[in-house]
C-alpha cells in the first residue's frame, strides 16, 4: 500500500463522520510515513470510498445501531483474521450481509453510503463495488463484444458489494432470477459481506425473487426495516 497524503477534512465533509466514530482529523492525517499505519489505510481506503459514492451522499453518516454494529464485526473480524496470519494489515474479507428494507424515501440508500463512509475510516482496509440492481442487470445483458461472465464476476467475487433496489422490478424474468440466485448464492456459500437496500416487503421477497433467493438472504443477512415517510417528498416540499 502506498503512502497517502494528508486529506483536507473539509473538501472531504469528513469532521461529521469521523466525530460519530469517535476519530479525530489529527489521527487520520497522522504524517509517521508507514502506510501500514491504520490512518494511512483510513485514508487510502476513504479515498477509494469516495470514488464509489455519489455525490448526493457525500455527507451521509449511518446512524442506525444495526449498521454501526454490523461495521464494528466487520473491522473485529478483519482484525482477527490479520492477527491469525500475521499480516501487515487488516482487510475485509468475509463477514455478515445485511438487508435493508423500507418504502421509497427513508434513507436506505443514505444509511448504506454512510456505512461504506463510515467502515472506510476505521482504517481496515475496505474495497467496496456498488451498483443498483438495475445497473447490474443492464450490465450483464448480453451484448457485442462484452464478455457477461467477466462482468458477472465483479460483482460475485467483490470482497464488499452493495446492491441498491433489489428486487425492484415487478415481475422477475428468467433472465434475473437467474443472475439473483447465482450472485447471492455465490456469496451466501463464501461468507462475502454484502448490503442490500430493497422496498420489497418481506412477505413478497419470495414472490419476487424466488423461494431459493430467498431463503439464502434470510439466512446471509440480519435484517433492517426502516420506517417513516418519504424524505424526499418532504425536502421537496
């Protein structure tokens, strides 16, 4: 890993979140020249965050206990793992899911991209992929001269993945339920950490996806229901 420089807090809206976990920006910009350091990996791995997130949710902080408890057993494993084989620096690697679920408009997608922020500055090191379900399909849909397989595999084999909006089409084609249940059984059988954000009610998840992509998620993931009204429409109100 290479040495990264100090980070500008305020270019960054990183004093909000680094005080909800406690840090401070002398620790992050700490200068001691290792980058094994765990600030010199907060801020390379903040940094790579911040390529992923959008810029609508440059300032999200989670604040649900769920996510904080699930980021502190991602870092706990991460730190285990690197002391049972002695490694220069903690990674994640494997861990729980999580499933988010709620109507339009309460912060899902807020609560995720503040976990990605949030685990980014914990200095473990942290890669995530993002995308929305529909992203991912339009993707993996065959086309000239992109091979779907290797496209596929950047999603089943990211070491953390986020999925926005799963389950948001209507009726599942074969096509989808196909590429649900090869990615979430890929990832239920490896133990490979991933959020899902979904408007589906739990009662539906079956109907929608499928009882085998069901029955993985219920098992891979804790999860989350957010409740309350469309946040949106009140900001535009």
């Amino acid at each position: 890993m290479q040495y990264v420089q100090p980070i500008n807090p305020r270019q960054h809206d990183l004093e909000t979140l680094l005080a909800s976990r406690g840090r401070t920006v002398d620790w992050l910009n700490t200068d001691d020249g290792d980058p094994y350091s765990e600030p010199n990996v907060a801020r390379h791995s903040f940094l790579e965050a911040a390529k992923v997130v959008p810029f609508h949710y440059r300032r999200a902080v989670v604040t649900r206990l769920e996510l904080k408890t699930w980021i502190e057993t991602l870092v706990r494993d991460a730190k285990e793992e690197q002391a049972a084989r002695n490694g220069t620096i903690a990674a994640v690697t494997h861990g729980p899911s999580l499933l988010l679920l709620g109507v339009t408009g309460v912060g899902k997608t807020h609560e995720a991209y503040g976990a990605i922020r949030s685990l980014a500055v914990t200095g473990v090191a942290a890669k995530w992929v993002v995308t929305t379900a529909a992203d991912m399909y339009g993707a993996l849909r065959p086309r000239h001269n992109v091979d779907s397989e290797t496209e596929f595999r950047k999603y089943r084999d990211a070491r953390l993945l986020l999925i926005d909006d799963l389950g948001a089409e209507r009726k599942a084609t074969e096509f989808t339920e196909e590429v649900n249940f090869r990615l979430i059984n890929h990832r239920y059988e490896r133990h490979l950490p991933t959020l899902f954000t979904s408007n589906v009610l739990p009662k539906e998840i079956a109907a929608r996806m499928g009882d085998r992509v069901m029955s993985r998620l219920v098992e891979m993931c804790q999860r989350v229901t957010l409740k309350g009204d469309d946040l949106r429409r009140g900001v535009a109100a």
